[in-house]
C-alpha cells in the first residue's frame, strides 16, 4: 500500500491495550512523513532525525464508536529510545 492509498483512519493499539483508530494525517506528522515532503538532501532527514525525530511522539487513539472520543494513545518512539 502506498501513502497516497492508506485510508484516512488506520486501527492502533493505544498504550493502554484498547484498540481504535489513529488518523493519517496525525500519524504522518509525529512519524515525520510530512516533514519528508519538504526535505530537499540527505542532511535535512539527518537534521530532522537528530531533532524531532530524537525524541518520543505519541499520537491520539481514537474510538472505534465515538470516533472524536479519545481512547489512549499510540507512541512512536524516537531515536533515543
């Protein structure tokens, strides 16, 4: 599956063991696919990977039922973890 094709809501697992649904596009901004969208050379990624990427994000887990009810959240660790 490529990015263009992945669905708007993509089933996580919070932290806490709930299951529910991440958004794309929250998902593309904590794990750095929009910032890729700008980078123009190998060192902008190093740069972007020794900043934000150096650390923790987490990424709101939403219900399956309620889907503007968070539920938990879904950690996408960073580098110096």
């Amino acid at each position: 599956m490529s990015p263009e094709t992945e669905p708007d809501l993509i089933q996580a697992e919070a932290t806490n063991g709930r299951v529910g649904y991440v958004r794309k596009a929250e998902l593309d901004e904590a794990n750095g696919s929009t910032a890729a969208e700008s980078f123009t050379s190998p060192e902008d990624v190093l740069r972007w990977q020794e900043t934000e990427g150096a650390e923790d994000r987490w990424v709101n887990v939403y219900s399956s039922v309620t889907r503007s009810a968070v539920i938990g959240a879904f950690l996408i660790a960073g580098a110096h973890s």
